[in-house]
C-alpha cells in the first residue's frame, strides 16, 4: 500500500471555506470517486469537523427522508464512513501515522485545520503537509490575507527546503458568478508574479452550502461527511470539477 497524500485546505481567516472544501471534497472522493479518505480535525477548540457529523446523526435520524436515503446508499456502497479523528494541530501527524500503523489504509488524510496566525504548532503541521490548497473570496480582507498566507508559505516555507509540501494553489470560493470574474483574473495575474497559481474551478456564493440537512422536509444533503452530495444539488456546483483538478494535482 502507498503512502497516503496529506492534503490541507488552509489560510489564517476564518470563514473562506476551509472546512467546507474539506468536508465537500473528503465526501465526493470517498462516497462518489471510490478513494478511501481519512479526515484529521485539528482544532481543538472548535472541532467544527466532527460538528458536522454529529449534525449529520442528528438530521438523518430525525427526518425520515434522509434516514431512508442513508439507508438506500449504504446498502450499496459496501464501506463504512470515512473516520474523523478528533486532534490538535501538535499531535495531528503523529495520530496520523499511529492510525496508519493500526492498518487503516485511506489514500487521502485531509487536516482541517483553524486559521490562527502566529501558532508555531500550526506552521509545523502545514509543513507536513503534501499539498496545500488556499481558499480565497473576493472579500478584500479575505483575499490579501489567503494570498499574503500562500505567499509565505510559498517564499519562506517552500524555498527553504523546510517543509514537504510539493504545491499550493487558490480556490476561489464564495465568488458571485460560476466562472472567475474579472476581478479574480486580476487578482490572478497579480498572485502569478508572487509565484502563486490559482485552480480554474471556481465555487460560487450559492444557498446549497447551506443545506446540511433539516430534521423535515425532503431536502437533500449538499454537504454531508457520510453521505455523497444530492444530485440535484450537485447540478451546477462545480464540485465534480474541483475535484477532478485536485485528483490531477495530488496524484490520486
Ligand atoms: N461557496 C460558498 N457559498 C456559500 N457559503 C459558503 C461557501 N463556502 C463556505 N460557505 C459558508 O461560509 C461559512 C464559513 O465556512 P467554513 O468552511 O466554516 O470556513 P473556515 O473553515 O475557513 O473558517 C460557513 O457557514 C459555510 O457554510
Ligand atoms: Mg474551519
């Protein structure tokens, strides 16, 4: 079995999506794509990942809709939920390993980490990293600090020889249209010049993000950790894309 890809979606503000883009691409490679994932939840003082699973107990036990399609799709899929295992950013890779060592086999272990600044543990835990990617919104405040982020880690982290990680891209995320805007072609020509690249696919400020289930009614599940987005909602996200140009990146 080889070794698997350590990926991280990762900038210091909160709110761009980290956990998201997480949690979308860990579920549509595991329950849609066949690749066994692992999700590490690296913040200690929020576990926002594992947040997203207990809601997904609550809201597929409640509404009889859900619980069916649950139902329906492990009856087929013949594997388990990808695990979420509960960390800090210090002891994150070394659970990891541990958890490799124990024969659990995923292809991917995405960190789903917090945008703290300064936090030395964090800095370490990126650097072990194998491939980075920087959501950004057009939000001025969000967009310097994702490219002031992926700048240094780049220029001082990269070149330095001090860290693993063998690419860092931008995701546009929250941006009004479906395909990038003048202002993120703008944006991209600058951060090209800092050494910085950006993925084509780009994800829109859309309500889907938004369904993570209700305890009624028979709305699907867009972002779900066990379950692959619906297909209605799939429809126009760009989420096929976005994975398919992770997958050519990290090799998987
Ligand atoms: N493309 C999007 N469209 C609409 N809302 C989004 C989108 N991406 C993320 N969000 C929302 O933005 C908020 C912050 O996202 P989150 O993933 O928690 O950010 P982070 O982990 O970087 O702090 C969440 O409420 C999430 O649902
Ligand atoms: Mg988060």
């Amino acid at each position: 079995m080889s070794e698997p890809v350590f990926v991280a979606f990762a900038t210091q503000k909160g709110g761009a999506g980290k956990s998201t883009l997480t949690a979308l691409t860990a579920s549509y490679l595991h329950y849609i794509e066949g690749i066994d994932v692992m999700v590490m939840d690296c913040d200690d003082r929020q576990h926002s990942f594992k947040d997203y699973r207990d809601n997904d107990f609550l809201v597929t036990n409640e509404n009889p809709y859900l619980k069916r399609a649950v139902m329906n799709f492990y009856r087929n899929f013949g594997k388990k939920a990808y695990e979420i295992i509960l960390t800090n950013p210090g002891d994150a890779v070394g659970v990891a390993l541990d958890r490799l060592e124990e024969g659990v086999s995923p292809q991917v272990v995405f960190f789903d980490i917090t945008g703290t600044v300064n936090d030395l543990s964090i800095v370490k835990l990126l650097s072990r990293m194998d491939y980075l990617f920087v959501p950004i919104t057009t939000d001025t405040a969000d967009m310097k600090s994702s490219i002031r982020f992926a700048s240094h880690v780049v220029n001082n982290m990269l070149t330095t020889g001090k860290t693993k990680i063998k690419g860092v891209n931008l995701v546009w995320n929250r941006i009004p249209s479906k395909s990038k805007t003048r202002l993120c072609d703008m944006i991209d020509g600058y951060v090209e010049e800092l050494g910085l690249q950006s993925l084509d696919t780009v994800l829109s400020n859309s309500s889907r993000f938004f369904k993570d289930g209700a305890t009624t009614g028979r709305n699907g599940l867009f972002r779900s950790t066990m379950m692959p987005p619906d297909k209605r909602l799939l429809k126009g996200s760009n989420l096929p894309e976005l994975v398919a140009e992770i997958r050519k990146i990290i090799n998987v």
